[in-house]
C-alpha cells in the first residue's frame, strides 16, 4: 500500500523534472539542483526497486555501468591530481541518473509537459535575443546578440534541439503547426543570424534539419522549400546581411592564422590540443594515462613551447577518452552510442531519440559534451525522456508500470 510519504515522493519527482525541462534553458545550477532532486526524490517511491530492476537491464544503461566502471578503475594507474580524478568520475557518474529518470517519465502527460516547459523557455531565450539586438534588453555579453543565459556554445545544443522539437511537433500536430512554424523561424533567425549557437549551431540545426527531412515523408521537401523562402525573407527584413558577412571574415581569419601556425588563436590553440592528446593517446594506447590526468600531462609536454596556455581539456571529447582510457575506454564508449541506436528502432519518441544521438556526436567531436554540466544534463534528460517510451518486454511482467499524476 502507497503511503502518503511515498505519494509525495512521487509527485515531488514528477515536479522536479517539469522544473528541469524549464530550468535547462535558463540556468546550470538550477538544472542540476532539480535533475539531483528528482534522481533522489524516486528512490522513496514505493516502486523503486521493482522499476530499477527492469531499467538495468536496458542495454544503453548496463552500457553506461560499464563505461563508468572503467573510468573509475583508471585511478589506479593514474598520476593525475586527486581532485581531478574526482571530477572527472563525479561526472560521467551522473550517467547513473538515467535509469532513476525513466519510471517517473512513462505517463505520457508527465512527458509532454516536461517537453513543453523546456521549449518554452527555449522560444524565451530566441525572443530575448531578438530584444536585445534591437537594444531593447541588456543581458549577457554586449557584443553578441546570442549570449543570453549561456555561452554560445550551450545555447547551440538547446536552440537546435528546440528547433527540432518544434519540427517534430509541427509534423505531428495539425492543431498548433502555424505557431510551431512561427517560433521555429524565430529561433532559425537567432542560429544563423544572431550568433546564438555561434559555428556550432550552424552545424547542429543542419544536420537536425537533415535527419528530420529524411525520416519524414517527401511532402516536408516542399514545406522545407517553403520555410526557405520564408527564412530569406526574414533575413533580408532584418538586413542580416551584414551579420552573415562578419561571420564569413571571422572564419577566413581564423583559417589564415592557422596556416601560419599562431596557435594564440581559437583554432590554432584548439588544433594544438588536439595533437598532444593524440600524442599522449599513442603512448598509452590500451589503457591510457588514467582518469585526471590530462591537464598534467599537457602541461609537461608543451610547457616549454610558445603561447603555452594551462589547459584542463582537450575539447574534443573522444580524444580525452583515448587519452586518459586509451583505447579500452573509447571502444566502451563506442559500444554505449552503439546501444544508443540499438534501442531507437524499439521507443515511441523514435526521431527525438535519433536527435539526441546526433546531438550527443557532434557534441563529443566538437567539445566536451558529457563532462559540460548543461550539455550532459540534456543528454540524460532527453535519454531517460525517450526511454520512457520504450514498450514492456512482457504485457504479463509482474512489474507494474509507474503511473505519475501530471503536476
């Protein structure tokens, strides 16, 4: 018999990751307080123990086990400093909240609304980057018009994923399709012309756009022709032109500096990076250097060169992987993106899923994406979102699904 304890654990866990889904958007800290919070809250539910059972034999979830044991074990042959290790384990431990988030997130109600709260907040910070390049607002860094609640490298990640988002549901709904359709010009006008995402949010909504047109029918070919006139029109209503051009120049900048080699510069700094964790990977190649043990390692191997910079990460996570787990650690890691897709073909929120895979690749290529607090949030939160949906193996299990009351 549910107690009322366990009742409120379970409506305080559905509260928390609606609060989630409005706080990835806005704010880190307040994500990770409600995410911590709902991780927590389910383990007094009454179902606790049945619902982990069936969660941990999910292939994706014994995957990120496996993962984490191995990064816990690199502190043994690691001479890295103590509190980076730390770090380093802390993070990728968060992984382990996946299966604590599934159960909560089987209502279907629950689910839409955390879906919901978070493209709100994703349409707000669109809007609030359009107020501000009109000089109406004044938040973030004064010169670029994207840098509302986060970096542009974060905003990337949460704008091209509402943009798909709002994709989807423009698809699937007939109700709401024009405003869908108007918010998402809104936040395609912020990508491309705002900076909000900067070179990364080009490339994330790209191929988001591409995955959607090929797993849709052929009829979103036109309304794709459509939205790009629409999008033209836009851009050249709000003399954009000029925004695009600086985009054009940054970028012929930093290609001409990096030929000559200044690696004071983004990419020059950023390919100089990736060329000692490549050396550092080929040293250690089975193993590793252990957990934590990049930043001192780079450190003693570029020390004496010009421009040094003290650098605690590689920005480039699948060479961090092969730096500090060699290449035991990057097959387990392959093994967990391959479960990843495995499991796609099985779940109700199909094409979300396959967004979060995307999204989860081109972040681990281009930057740290699991061991970036709001990155990583996102992945877990969207993962268990779409796990949620994964049907019972046995409609005569003996486990009763876990069914939340929308707050």
């Amino acid at each position: 018999m549910t107690t009322p304890f366990q009742r409120f654990a379970l409506l305080l866990t559905q509260t928390s990751l609606i609060l989630t889904g409005l706080c990835l958007p806005l704010s880190t800290t307040a994500t990770d307080i409600f995410i911590t919070t709902a991780a927590i809250a389910f383990l007094f539910t009454d179902e606790v123990f049945s619902q982990l059972r069936v969660q941990l034999q999910q292939p994706l979830v014994i995957a990120c086990v496996i993962f984490l044991l191995w990064i816990a074990l690199g502190v043994f042959w690691s001479s890295g400093p103590w509190y980076l290790q730390a770090h380093d384990i802390y993070k990728f431990s968060k992984l382990l909240m996946i299966p604590l988030l599934i159960p909560p997130l089987i209502n279907p109600a629950v689910r839409r609304q955390c879906i919901t709260a978070f493209l709100i907040m994703t349409i707000l910070t669109a809007v609030l980057s359009i107020m501000k390049w009109q000089e109406w607002i004044n938040i973030g860094h004064p010169q670029d018009f994207g840098d509302i609640f986060h970096n542009h490298y974060k905003e990337a990640f949460i704008l091209s994923l509402g943009a798909y988002i709002l994709l989807l549901r423009m698809r699937d709904e007939k109700k709401w399709k024009f405003y869908y359709l108007f918010y998402f010009s809104l936040i395609t006008f912020d990508i491309f012309c705002l900076t909000g995402g900067g070179k990364l949010g080009y490339l994330l909504y790209i191929f988001l756009l591409f995955v959607f047109i090929i797993q849709s029918s052929s009829r979103w070919l036109y309304y794709g022709s459509i939205f790009g006139v629409i999008s033209l029109f836009i851009f050249a209503s709000f003399k954009a032109q000029q925004m695009i051009s600086l985009r054009e120049e940054t970028l012929y900048d930093l290609v001409v500096y990096f030929k000559v080699n200044d690696h004071s510069r983004s990419l020059g700094e950023r390919m100089k990076i990736l060329k000692t964790a490549w050396l550092i990977f080929t040293h250690n190649l089975i193993i590793g250097s252990g957990t934590g043990t990049f930043a001192s390692d780079y450190r003693r191997l570029t020390l004496d060169q010009h421009h040094y910079m003290e650098v605690k990460t590689t920005h480039n996570e699948l060479l961090l992987i092969a730096a500090q787990w060699g290449s035991i650690g990057l097959l387990l890691f392959f093994i967990l993106v391959l479960m990843h897709g495995k499991t796609i073909s099985k779940l109700e929120e199909k094409d979300l899923s396959k967004g979060i895979l995307i999204i989860l690749i081109v972040g681990v290529v281009s930057n740290n994406f699991l061991l970036t607090s709001l990155t990583q949030h996102l992945y877990i939160y969207f993962t268990a979102l779409t796990l949620a949906t994964l049907p019972p193996k046995s409609e005569k299990s003996d486990t009763i699904p876990l069914q939340l009351t929308a707050a």
